[in-house]
C-alpha cells in the first residue's frame, strides 16, 4: 500500500518499457475507452466466472493482445508497444486500488518492483511536507475514474446478458509453419440477433450510450486479422524467414 512515511522519498518515471506486459493476452477494458481501442485492437467478451442473481454467467469486455494464452503480440523483444493506444488497465501501473477487509473505502496499492519507481528518477510522489503532488495526484485520480467506469461497465455487460445477443466466438488461423491457431472462448455480439432488436429497444440503447459500445465492438473485430499477421511475422522471425525488426528508438 501506497505509504506517505514509507515512500515519501519516491519518485515515479513514465514507462518506456511494456515488458511487464509480454505475458496479457487480453487485460480488461472499461466502456469509455472502447471509442479508442476499436480504433486499433479487437474488444470481445470472456465469462468472469461470477454468477447473476438470475443465474446467468457474468460478462466483462476485454481488450485482445494475443491469440494463445501469455502472448502479448504488441510488445516486441525490445519491450516496446507495438501501436499506439495503450489500454488503460495497462496505463493504471504501478498503481492499482482494492479494499481491504474492515475499510470503507479502497486503498491505493503501488507495485514496488516497478522500475519506474525509484528514489532518484522521475518526478516526486510527495514534496518536502509530505503531501501528494499533481504527479501523484493525476496518477490517483486516473486510477479512480478507471475504478468508477468498471460500473458503468458492468451495467452494460449486464444489459448485454438482458438482450440475450451474445454468440461463442472462434476463429482458426494457419500459420506460414502450418501451425494452426484457435482462438476461442470469448463471446461477441451476434448480428442478426443484434439487426432485429425492437425500434424501441434500440432507441434506448441510444440515448443510454450503449449504442455506440455495441457498434465499436463489431467494428473492433476487423483487428483479429491484424493480430494473426502479427504473429505469423512473428513466427517467420523466429523460423528465419524474416529478418527482426530494428529495436525503436528510447523515447
């Protein structure tokens, strides 16, 4: 737990190493920013595991990185993010919060290990009175705000199991080796069940925002083509069949 006596001396430098990230196959995604990731990476659906009252499985939207499980293709070797949008779940770190057992309200949690986080780079966590400073204090508030949308999240995920539009989603992709990949697993919104939801149903989606979630995550899986030529690169680099690209240059 974030501590003003513990770690009054830190300091914290923005990432310019995503490595920590090679192994999210898929991180969480909150509805604000899927606007922004449809733009660049495919938005799907996963089971959490958690049951409804009404006995249905809960749902969460998830941003896709890979297409097997640890495989993160837009970090490269370097460390480097492979596009442009990083997701926010991504962006929290080293931060994150969660509510300790007998608390009212979350704590904030800092991940020590996180080598942006030192006494002597970066910008000051605290000033000289052991107040919070407007580094930590953007950081806090970017970690409360993700906190609150996993609400508004939920509330569509919600209302998705309501609708009853949701389809299995798979996909088979062969590889320049002849490996065969399959992604499955996740869930998307079904189409034709989607095309013949009452007028009056799709007005309220509307007006409650849910619309454009719904439109930005079809428009998202245009992007699953784009991980599976990411990886066969990938593989024809480590086949050499293709030279590796030249590290990025340090921001």
């Amino acid at each position: 737990m974030l501590d003003t006596n513990q770690h009054r001396h830190k300091r914290l430098k923005a990432p310019s190493n995503y490595a920590m990230t090679r192994s999210m196959h898929a991180v969480f995604t909150i509805a604000a920013e899927f606007p922004q990731v449809c733009v660049e990476h495919p938005i799907i659906f996963v089971h959490t595991g958690e049951k409804l009252p009404d006995g249905k499985d809960m749902i969460s939207p998830v941003t896709l990185l890979g297409l097997v499980v640890n495989e993160n293709l837009r970090v490269d070797e370097s460390g480097k993010w492979v596009g442009r949008y990083v997701p926010a779940f991504i962006r929290r770190f080293p931060f994150l919060t969660a509510q300790l057992e007998g608390q009212k309200s979350p704590n904030l949690f800092v991940d020590v290990d996180y080598e942006g986080f030192s006494d002597t780079e970066g910008d000051p966590l605290f000033d000289a009175e052991g107040k919070p400073t407007e580094t930590l204090k953007r950081a806090v508030d970017f970690v409360e705000q993700f906190d609150r949308e996993q609400w508004r999240t939920r509330a569509f995920c919600e209302r998705l199991l309501q609708l009853d539009i949701l389809q299995p989603m798979t996909a088979d992709a062969t590889m320049p080796n002849g490996e065969n990949i399959k992604v499955e697993g996740f869930l998307s919104v079904d189409e034709e069940k989607f095309s013949k939801l009452p007028d009056a149903t799709v007005v309220e989606l509307h007006r409650n925002g849910m619309l454009m979630l719904l439109n930005a995550h079809l428009l998202s899986l245009n992007h699953v083509r784009e991980l599976v030529e990411l990886k066969a690169e990938r593989i024809a680099v480590k086949d050499g069949k293709l030279p590796a690209k030249p590290a990025a240059p340090a921001a």
